[in-house]
C-alpha cells in the first residue's frame, strides 16, 4: 500500500503517489 510507503519514508514511493 503507497501510504505505507510513505509512513517508512520511501521516497521512491511518494514520488509515485504523486504519479497516481
């Protein structure tokens, strides 16, 4: 799930978040 992603701090995933 991104905002556990996010929560771990990964930025790889925010960036992708911002994607979507």
């Amino acid at each position: 799930m991104w905002y556990k992603d996010i929560i771990l701090g990964s930025s790889s995933s925010y960036m992708h978040v911002n994607v979507e």
